[in-house]
C-alpha cells in the first residue's frame, strides 16, 4: 500500500470476546498496510499486547443482564464521554467497534451529532434475530457499515439501508487450533493417562459469582467420583483476582492460566468442558472439546429475557444448526448435579460425544468464508471504506 500518512484506526472493545478479535484485527491490518497504522481506543490485554495502549480498564464494562447493568450505568456513561472526547482529539480515519452494541451504539450516536469527517463500522452484528429486532432498522443512521460473524446476518440489515458484510467467524482463526495439549501437561505435570476437564465460569465479575461455586461444586462430586481428574480454569484480568479469591480454601487438583497460550493448551488438553455461554463455546467446538453450556443471571433478568428473547438456544452451535448438540443447563437447571451428569457422560465417548463431533463439523463448513481468515477479510473492508485500497 502507498501512502505517506499513516492510517488512524480507532478501535473499542468493550469485553474479552471483542479484545481477542480487535487483536486478530490489529495484526491483519497491520499485514495489509505493511506496518503504515496507528492504533488508539480501548481493548484489554491481548490489543494491548499488540500495541494498543488502552483508554480505560475495560473490565469496567464487563457486566451482563438486564437487572445487573444498572448499578454501572452513571459509570459507563462517564466513560462514553471520555471516549468521544477522546476520538475528537485523536482524529483517527476510522472509529472501528467491536460486539458490546449497547455501549457501542452511544458511542456512534454521539460521533455523528459532532458530524465528524471520521468513517465509523461496527464489527460482530447485534444478535437482532434472537432479540431487539428494531434496532435492526435504525443502525444505518449512526455507522456506515457493519461486518457480521455468521453468513445469515446481512439480510437483517441490509433491507434497512445498511452496507453489512459477512467476513466469517475469527473462530476458525483461534490460536487453539494450533495449541499443545502435551505441553500443558507437561508444564503442570499431568500424567498423560489422567483426564483434565476445563471450566470455564465467564469473563464479567457477575457471571464468576453466580457460575463457579456451583462449577466447583461439580469439580468436588467428579474428584469424588474418579480421584485421577485434573481441573484447568484458564481465565482472563477482569475477573482474575475474584477467581482466585474463590479458589482460595478449595483442595481440588485445579490449574488456573491466566495467559493465552496456556488457556488454549488447557482447551487441547482436555476431555471435556464446563463453560459459560459464549464464544468460548464456540472455540471449544474448533477444538474438538465436547462440552456441557451452564448458566444463570439474576431471576427477573431471566423472567424478562424470557419474554424478550425469541430462540430456542442459547448456545451458538445449537443456533446455528437448530438442534440441541450441546447439553444446555440454564437457571433452574444449572445444579452441580446435572452438570456432572452431563460431564459423565460426555466422558464415556459414546453417543453423546460423537453427536457433539458431528455438529462441530458442520459448524467449522459454516463460519468459513473464502480464502483469507475472517481478519483479513475485515482488514480488508476497513480499508475500502476509508479509501485505502
């Protein structure tokens, strides 16, 4: 690429999930540009370790559920506007969001009073078809394009004047795909002949208080059950320090990573999994994991989605296929009980196990989208829209 200024890319994301793929992002447009960028906004440890120097802690944004947001809000509103305040000083070509729509959106809403000469994107599509199709209609007025993770999202958008394009799922990207289960083993000297099961409470201080008691709880009746399970808890800096308070007075044979390549050496070295709903689901599915989905909110968040939102799972593998390859255990149903009965039987290697490597199959067909990877092609898009190729 020739040009004598270098790009400004103003990148937000606002949890775990969307830092891992503002990263992915980073490097490929970093690739594309032959270094020719600059980087500001906010992200967590992985864009920073891919230079981005954050505005704020974005574990301060890591909170899910309708009743549970409320206490943060006079906080995340100081925050949107330090953010635009920000973008007005750094003049960047492009303002690039990632997931997080709620937080996203106020951010785009405001850039466009100001009535900037600055490109703004939204990058992962809010899950309009599961919930709040409305706001399906109104983005076109606050971004100029949007790029989604899954092949049938555009045509939510697209009707309602908006530039969407699919770029497939960074899942298939993962750096999991290429970890080392025999490394881990051997860094935290676990025999190869002992089953290691991976869970995986979530990355906001809500969901690690309402899931991991019971998660451990499930560890202690499995340990009690076959005394030769091994436990990995791979874990981000949000909530790092509450995990390990919680871990505190447990006796359990568990591992706790808190770094990338350990988490996805944990994933390969696995048998099986308990996780939070989420993309760490879906990086489960690319690595072959099977695994059990358990989780619960607060009750009167879980009334009010019950109204609000329209599908039959939860779990992206069991929305994208339609049916439920992946044991689901929400709410009432989210005990140590079942989820270690689940778990015993994910771990006989029979019928439920070769049901979830099936689905994962179809489900690798599904997120791919061309030759280049998913950030590639986003890289790509990003650099159309500002002019730059």
């Amino acid at each position: 690429m020739n040009t004598l200024k270098k790009i400004k890319v103003y990148l937000i994301a606002g949890e775990p999930s969307g830092d891992l793929l503002g990263s992915r992002l980073m490097r490929a447009l970093r690739e594309k540009t032959s270094a020719n960028v600059e980087f500001y906004g906010i992200g967590g440890d992985t864009m920073e370790s891919e230079g981005l120097k954050s505005l704020f802690d974005i574990s301060e944004l890591a909170v899910m559920g309708i009743v549970e947001v409320i206490p943060s809000i006079p906080r995340v509103l100081r925050r949107i506007s330090q953010t635009v305040a920000d973008i007005k000083l750094k003049q960047p070509d492009i303002v690039v969001t990632i997931d997080s729509w709620s937080f996203c959106s106020r951010i785009h809403k405001a850039l466009r009073k100001e009535n900037l000469p600055i490109k703004q994107l939204h990058y992962v599509a809010p899950q309009v078809w599961a919930w709040k199709k409305r706001r399906a209609k109104t983005m076109y007025k606050y971004i100029d394009e949007l790029l989604t993770l899954l092949p049938n999202e555009p045509q939510y958008f697209t009707k309602h004047h908006l530039k969407t394009v699919f770029v497939g799922h960074p899942v298939i990207e993962s750096e999991a795909l290429h970890a080392d289960g025999k490394e881990f083993r051997r860094q935290y000297d676990i025999p190869d002949e002992k089953q290691i099961i991976c869970i995986l409470p979530g990355s906001r201080h809500n969901e690690v208080s309402k899931l991991l008691p019971d998660f451990l709880q499930s560890a202690q009746m499995l340990t009690e059950l076959n005394p030769d399970i091994y436990f990995a808890l791979p874990t981000v800096k949000t909530v790092a320090k509450r995990v390990k308070k919680m871990l505190k007075n447990t006796d359990l044979p568990i591992v706790v990573v808190n770094n990338e390549r350990d988490r996805y050496n944990a994933f390969q070295a696995s048998s099986a999994a308990i996780a939070a709903s989420g993309t760490v689901a879906l990086e489960l599915a690319m690595c072959n994991v099977p695994h059990i989905i358990a989780y619960k909110v607060s009750p009167l968040t879980y009334v009010l989605a019950k109204h609000l939102v329209k599908i039959k799972y939860v779990n992206l593998t069991n929305i994208m296929l339609n049916r439920g390859v992946v044991p689901e255990l929400l709410q009432e149903n989210c005990t140590p009980q079942k989820i270690v009965k689940e778990i015993l039987e994910l771990l006989k290697n029979g019928e439920a196990y070769e049901k979830q490597m099936e689905g994962f199959r179809e489900v690798k067909a599904y997120l791919s989208c061309g030759n280049q990877t998913p950030s590639q092609n986003a890289a790509d898009e990003i650099l159309r829209l500002i002019g730059c190729c």
